[in-house]
C-alpha cells in the first residue's frame, strides 16, 4: 500500500514571500514530526546468552611441580608476552609476522571495511540532500494542419535555466535504521575480534613454529653425533674382526645400528624444514629463504605462567568475544527482519528555479518549491517476510549455540593446557635424569670395552638406551616451550608481568 501526499507549485509563484513562509513552516513540521513517532521501535530484542563461569579450571589444584615455574592467577592482559622466553629472534620473527603475514592484513582490511559500513549505517539518521542544475537552449517545433495537411514548421529560439535542492529524509519510526546500525556495529566488533584472534593464533603459531624448528635440530644434531659414534665404533668393529677379537654376529649387528641412525637423519632434517617452511609462510615470505633459529638450550621459560581468572577469560579471549558479537549482530539482524514487517515513511521537499534567462532566474517569480510525505506498507508478501524473521531468530539461536560451545571449549584448552603443562615438566625431569646416566652409563661401556672388561653386547645396550633417552630429553625439552605457549594462547594471551621479573634467568 502506498499513500501520497504533496503540495507542490511547478509554476512562478505569483507571491514569492507567501511560498517561502509556507516552505519554512512544512519544513518544521517534516523536521519535529521524527520526535512524535519516538519509541516505536519493534523487534524481539535477543540478547547474548548468560555464561556463569566456574570457580577453578579443573578439579584439583594445577600447581606445576617445578621450582622453576609457577603458576599465578591474574587479570591482566599481556601485550608481548613472548618476550617472556629471552629469545631475541623470537621476538623479531613475531614482529615482523605482524607486519607482514597477509591474513592478518587481509582481517584488518576486514576490520576497515566493517567501520566504513558503520559510517554508512549512521548517515540514514541524517537527512539526504542533492542539488542539480540544467542549462539549455533549444529551439521549439510548431505543428498543425492546413486543408488536411500536417505540418511542422521551427518554432522560435529560446534558454532554459533550471536548479534545485531537494531535501530526503526516512525517519526511523519503527527502529529500522537503529537495528541496521546495531547490525554494523556488531559486525565490526565480529570483525575486530577477528583481527585480535588472528594476531593471537599468529603470535603463537610463529612461536610454535621457532620452538619446532630449533628443536629438530638439535635433535638432528644429535642424531648425527649418533651416527658418527655408530661408524667409529663400527670401524673399531672390523678392525677387531680382522684379527680375529670379535665375531661376524656383532659386526653385523653394528652395521644394522649404523644403517639405522643414519636413516633416522633425514626425517629430522626434513621436519626442521618443514617448521621453517611454515616460519616463512608466517612471515608472508616464500620458502626459499634462509632463516636462523636461536638454540633451544639458549631460551628461557617463563617462571611465572599465567592462569587467568575464569571470570576475566570471558573477556579475555578474543574467540569469545567474537562469538558474543556474532550473536548481536545476529539480535540486531532479527529485530531489523521484524521491523521490515511494519510501515516505512519518507518525507522529501525540494526548492528550485526555473527560468528562460539568468535575469528572470533570480527573480523570485521563478521559483519552484515542493513538500511532500510518503508512507510504504507490506500488505501481503505471501509469508516472505514472516519467513525472513524466523530465520534471523534461527540464526540467531545458532549463534547463540555457538557462543555457548566457544565458551566451553576455552575452558577445556586451558584446563587441557594446565594438565599438559604439569606433564610435561614431569617428564622432563625424568627424561633429563634418563639422558644424563644413560650418557655416563655408555662412555663407561666403551670405556670398559676398550680394555676388554666386558663384551659388545653391552655397549650395544648402553648405546640403544642413549640413544633413546638423548632424543626424548631434547623432545621433552620443546614440549614445555610449546605447553607454555598453549597456556598463553588459551587463556587468550596471558598476562602483563613485568617481563617475569623475579626469576628471570631461570634456564629450562
């Protein structure tokens, strides 16, 4: 249904003052019209879910049993909490993915986006104005008939001056500009958010990527020092069996333990490349370039881990918040579907000149003024709308269902983070213990087989188990660099220590 109404005069007007005082009045009342129709804004109003967080992240107490590293409940956010490991190229390589890592550009040209459509959203509260102007010369065409011929014949030359302002203005009598600006404003936050998780997953992922990297090699180190222990004592070996001191059984057996350490090189070698690889991807970089690696023995873990506060990590997290803007900007989406269900109005008015010469163009005989109101209303659209509406409402429970899940599984990874970390530092201890007395045990063994105290089969055995106990130690090493980067991107980032004071010096 549509219903107009307008005054307009297409005409001069014969008295110039009348039209404007009739111009100045219809105007206030186009303008003071907007505040009677105040409130009347409709819509369900959906609100993000209520999340009641617990009083712990897991049942018992997450203590690390380390004299090297605590853990803290705080409420603070962290800015660079990497800087936290003492490694400067770790550092450099986090600031330059920042800089350069071109999904982080491409969520901040995101982000820019979401705020422009904000501004746009913004500007339907405010009035409309155009202008044009038009200038011709024409010549007119006389037509008619004579005795029951047609003719036309050129008319007389003449100009035409035209100009006009015309003013647009819909107010927003059922909030449906409100709900589209609440839907921006939602989107945006979705879209910071985003730029924040992906600075967040980035910072961690470079992290991870360094600690992977530098950890295979050191293990690639000492699995070449493996080898090349293998091949000496295999040369020991034949030089023995020449002369008869040791049978074919053990020289085989060394030749099968030389094969195999040095078959277990290149698989370290290509996951170190395969950690450096993904460092340049990180770094918006093609593979081919070289990159250091700080050495593994040369970082610092932090001595205090952060354990947000589980009412903080609400707020925290930037998935978290992402899911809650989601879920308003799918509120805000539905109260717009409701309120395209109702009446849109518009009020315009225009104020121009027409004219045959630029003399009469400023005479106010020459003006032309108009005012004019409209109102637009759905009478039947065959269900579409109704239908429109409850698939925001859908949507908006999905969203909700969603915010519901992220919460949940933020608390699932710290508490997983928490329980890592505890196993981790355990199993270093032992894996350390492990490395440091097998590594005695096996220069005892060859010691004693050097001066024929006892036979091959025991510095066989030294071996293997060095060998063993020397690639878990370093493998446990990294695990506890990668758990406490797990603790920080879990409970969002982590925490604001000044660069983890007291103990700072604590080597892992």
């Amino acid at each position: 249904m549509d219903i107009f109404w307008q005054n307009a005069a297409h005409r001069p007007c014969p008295v110039g003052d009348g039209a404007r005082k009739g111009f100045r009045r219809a105007a206030r009342l186009m303008l003071l019209l907007p505040a009677f129709l105040d409130g009347c804004a409709v819509g369900p109003r959906l609100a993000v879910p209520q999340m009641r967080p617990p009083s712990h992240y897991i049942r018992s107490g997450a203590q690390t049993p380390s004299s090297r590293q605590s853990l803290t409940g705080t409420s603070n956010v962290t800015v660079q909490w990497w800087t936290l490991f003492h490694a400067p190229l770790l550092n450099r390589y986090i600031r330059l993915a920042l800089q350069a890592n071109p999904g982080l550009a491409a969520a901040r040209a995101s982000l820019a986006r979401a705020t422009a459509l904000v501004d746009e959203a913004e500007a339907g509260f405010l009035p409309q104005v155009t202008a044009d102007a038009a200038a011709a010369r024409e010549r007119s065409v006389l037509a008619g008939t004579h005795g029951g011929t047609a003719y036309r014949i050129p008319g007389n030359l003449y100009s035409l001056l035209l100009g006009s302002v015309q003013i647009r203005y819909s107010p927003d009598v059922f909030g449906r500009t409100t709900d589209q600006l609440r839907s921006a404003k939602a989107e945006r936050k979705v879209a910071a958010a985003q730029v924040r998780m992906t600075e967040v997953f980035l910072e961690a992922a470079v992290a991870r990527a360094v600690i992977q990297a530098a950890g295979a090699r050191e293990e690639c180190k000492a699995a070449r020092d493996i080898a090349a222990d293998d091949r000496r004592l295999l040369d020991l070996l034949r030089r023995e069996y020449r002369l008869g001191a040791s049978n074919l059984q053990e020289l085989r057996q060394q030749e099968a333990l030389t094969a195999s350490a040095a078959a277990a090189i290149p698989p370290l070698r290509a996951r170190m490349d395969a950690s450096r690889h993904a460092l340049a991807y990180l770094l918006g970089r093609y593979p081919g370039r070289p990159l250091r690696l700080p050495r593994l023995a040369a970082m610092r873990l932090p001595s205090r881990l952060p354990t947000a506060i589980p009412s903080v990590l609400l707020e925290q997290r930037p998935d978290i918040a992402a899911a809650a803007a989601e879920v308003q900007a799918a509120s805000a989406r539905a109260d717009l579907a409701a309120a395209n269900r109702f009446p849109r109005m518009q009020i315009t008015a225009a104020l121009g000149k027409a004219a045959q010469s630029g003399a009469l163009f400023f005479n106010p005989l020459s003006t032309l003024w108009s005012l004019g109101a409209g109102i637009a209303a759905p009478i039947y659209e065959g269900g579409a709308l109704a239908a429109a509406e409850r698939a925001t409402i859908a949507q908006y429970r999905l969203s909700s269902d969603r915010y519901r899940a992220t919460v949940l599984d933020a608390f699932a990874q710290v508490a997983d983070a928490l329980r890592a970390l505890q196993s981790s530092e355990q199993v270093y201890r032992q894996t350390a213990i492990a490395e440091k007395a097998a590594t005695q045990a096996l220069t005892l063994a060859q010691d004693r087989y050097r001066d024929g105290v006892i036979a091959y089969s025991s510095v066989l055995e030294a071996e293997i188990a060095a060998q063993r106990d020397t690639q878990a130690a370093i493998r446990a090493q990294g695990e506890r660099y990668l758990d406490t980067v797990a603790l920080f991107l879990a409970v969002g980032e982590g925490w604001s220590a000044a660069h983890d004071g007291a103990n700072a010096g604590a080597r892992s």
